[in-house]
C-alpha cells in the first residue's frame, strides 16, 4: 500500500495544481478569507482540535511535541475518528491539501494530522 500524498498550506496561498483535494482543518473561519472566494473543497471541522486545546497550545513552540500527544488522543474519539478514516481514504485516491491560517504550519495541527493520515490504519 503507497503512503497518501498529503501537504500542508496556508489557506492564503493560492492554489497550485498539484494540490489535489483541498480541505480546510481549521475550526475557525481565516480571518481575511471571503467564503465566496475561499479555494478549497471541503471545510472539515470534525477534524480540529477543541477549543480548549487549542487555546492551551497557544502556537507556543515548546509545547508542540505535548500538544500533537493530546490531539492524537482527541482525534481518536468517534467522531473526529470519522472524519480522519474520510480523509484517509481520499487521500488514497489522490492528493490532499490540508489548509490552514496558521502562520507557521509545521507546528500545527494541520501538520500532526497529516502525519495521521500518512500511517497506516490499525486494523
């Protein structure tokens, strides 16, 4: 089986064409972005992290490796779950673009889910 293709982006990048299907994992609507205008297929809240997380994580840097812990364990539970074996299996069909508004996007957690996504499924 071939490890899914899936990138990260700021959603305030334009789209390139090796994007593939773009979803929007933030919980909260980018600040700037008209939703009429806004590039992307699908916005899958189901898969953010919960607001209390999100406010402890605070896109503080020294809390990162503590923070992907916690939002692997939140993605675990069933309906976060859904939503992930969705986008799992999307992303075996092609390449996924998981956006965000994050000014950095290697510590987001658009970049832990796509590590999720990447791994094999447990059976």
């Amino acid at each position: 089986m071939t490890t899914p293709q899936v990138q990260v982006r700021r959603i305030y990048q334009p789209a390139a064409d090796g994007d593939g299907y773009r979803v929007l994992v933030d919980r909260l609507w980018p600040r700037g972005i008209a939703k009429d205008t806004a590039e992307f297929d699908e916005w899958c809240k189901d898969v953010a992290p919960s607001t209390d997380l999100r406010k402890w994580y605070g896109h503080d840097p020294d809390r990162f490796a503590e923070f992907g812990r916690r939002y692997r364990a939140e993605l675990g539970q069933a309906e976060p779950s859904r939503a992930v074996g969705q986008l799992r299996a999307r992303a075996r069909q092609g390449p996924v673009t998981l956006l965000t508004a994050t000014k950095d996007p290697a510590i987001s957690a658009a970049a832990v889910l796509a590590d999720v996504l990447r791994e094999q499924p447990e059976r």
